[in-house]
C-alpha cells in the first residue's frame, strides 16, 4: 500500500485519471497474480518458530526467478527485497532480516510479482504455532473486513462504499482501521489511480465502473489506529504497540461485481483459517 501522504501528490499520476482495463489486462493481471497467490501458498510452510523472515524473502525470490517473475518491491524507492514481512505489531512495510520467528507471533508476508509488465499484489496473515485467542480474534476480523470489501466492489458502488464496509466490520468489533495506507489501482504500474481507503462514509468517493483493478489491503488494530514509522524509514508499528493485522487482494470491477486476481490456488489464503480446517 502507499502512504496517504503519497496517494495525495499528483506528482505520481501519469494523468490522474483512473486507468479502465480490458481484457489484456485481465488476462495480465490474472497471471501475474495467480504466480503471487503461488508464492505466498508455498511461504505457508516455511512460516515456523526458528525461521528467519530473511529466510522466507530468499525463497520469494528465488521462486520469482524460477518462474520469470520480478518482485516489484526491488529498488521500489530504495527497497530491497522481494517481500515485506510485518510482525505483531508492526503495521506494514516491516523489513526481512535475520531474526528468527517466535512462537506466538503473527507475520504478515505482502508480496508483488510482476509477469509480463503485469503487477500481482497480494498479502495474508501467518501464524507462527500457537497464537493467542486475541490475535486469532484480529485476524478473523481482518479477513472478513476484505470480504466485507469486496463485496462491496461492485459498478454502482463507490471507493466510499468499500471503505465503508470495513470499517463497519472493524469498529464493529471495537478494533481501528489504520488511515495512513491505503489501496490503490494496479496493472502495468504498481501504484495507480484509484487510491481505495478502508474507512469513509458510504455513497462518496469515485464510481466504480467495469476495467478499474486495484487492491483492498485493510490493516486493521487491536487498540488505537495511530502509526510511526520507524528510523529505517519504512518499518510502520502502532503508536501503542497493539497488535495490527492486514490482508491484501488485487481485484478487478466487472460488469456484475469484481473478479479476484490473487485467490489461492490451495484454498491457503487465510492459513489460520486453513489450519482450522485441517
Ligand atoms: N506491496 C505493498 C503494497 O501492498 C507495497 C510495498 S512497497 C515496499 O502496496 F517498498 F515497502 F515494499
Ligand atoms: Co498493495
Ligand atoms: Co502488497
């Protein structure tokens, strides 16, 4: 996700119009998000007690190169790594390195891979073991924040709308929806026209019409919305050190609703979820 910040600069926009796709670039984004959805299926076994999140970029990567893919965040903006890799409390853009994952903790792996120009962007929720009841409660909450989202993109409907619907969901179980990142368009650029917010009054906003793709990537907390970032300049945390959990798809509008691009092909998007079923 981009800052609010950088969301609001025209600097960025190629023509501050909201790009509208056809079928090229749904076949595109298709691929390029199903190679995403891929990678982070894999990363699921990884994800353990004693594993560095380095661990996990080496095998993002690696897998990037295997299939013809390029991870976007490399050299996005002086990044350097294939994932971004956000635990406990750690809101987004938390940085691979050599610390071993604990048990109990709650990773969030956000990956984009890029295929043919195309730009798949998608994020889940890992359980590292056991997690506490509390952070399990955050992440529930958090997949059905995206799916209340979702289901609320739809021609007719508003960004309002979407950001609307998570924040229902959200405050509805007395958690925050972070403001500082939002969602944003997607295809040939990482970071498009419309930026998607996952809060708003429902009703405002841009119209959503059929060819618009972009992310949903609510980063919802267990105490107050406010974030810092961090002296590496990218790390966001809480401001009250509170649990924060996100999960993030590309979608595209179609003419009766919208098409998910990033879905798993192992039914692994949501891992806790997918443990329970087990
Ligand atoms: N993948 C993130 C998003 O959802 C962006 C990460 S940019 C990085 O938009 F440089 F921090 F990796
Ligand atoms: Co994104
Ligand atoms: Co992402």
């Amino acid at each position: 996700m981009i800052t609010y910040v950088d969301a609001s600069s025209r600097a960025r926009r190629t023509s501050g119009v909201i790009p509208i796709h056809g079928e090229e670039g749904f076949a595109g984004m298709r691929k390029a998000s199903a190679l995403t959805a891929q990678a982070l299926d894999i990363l699921t076994e990884f994800v353990e007690p004693g594993v560095p999140t380095a661990k996990l970029d080496q095998i993002a990567h690696e897998f990037a190169r295997d299939h013809g893919a390029v991870p976007a965040t490399i050299f996005y903006k002086g990044y350097r790594h294939a994932l971004c890799t956000s635990i406990n409390h750690v809101v987004c853009h938390g940085i691979p390195d050599e610390r071993p994952l604990r048990e109990g903790d709650i990773v969030n792996i956000d990956l984009t891979l890029v295929v043919d120009g195309w730009h798949g962007d998608s994020s889940r929720m890992y359980p590292v073991g056991e997690i506490s009841r509390k952070a399990e409660r955050l992440i529930e909450v958090t997949y059905q924040s995206l799916d209340a989202g979702i289901a609320a993109a739809k021609p007719g409907a508003t960004t309002g709308d979407i950001g609307a619907a998570i924040q229902a969901v959200a405050e509805g179980e007395r958690m925050s929806v972070v403001r500082d990142f939002v969602g944003h368009g997607l295809g040939r650029l990482f970071h498009d026209e419309p930026n998607i917010l996952h809060f708003g009054t429902a009703g405002t906003g841009v119209p959503l019409k059929p060819g618009m793709i972009f992310t949903i990537e609510p980063m919802i907390n267990l105490g107050r919305p406010h974030v810092k970032i961090l002296s590496d300049g990218w790390t966001a945390v809480t401001r009250d050190r509170t649990l924060s959990s996100q999960c993030e798809h590309s979608i595209g509008i179609t003419e009766t609703g919208c098409e998910i691009f990033t879905t798993s092909p192992a039914s692994l998007f949501n891992p806790l979820a997918a443990r329970a079923a087990a």
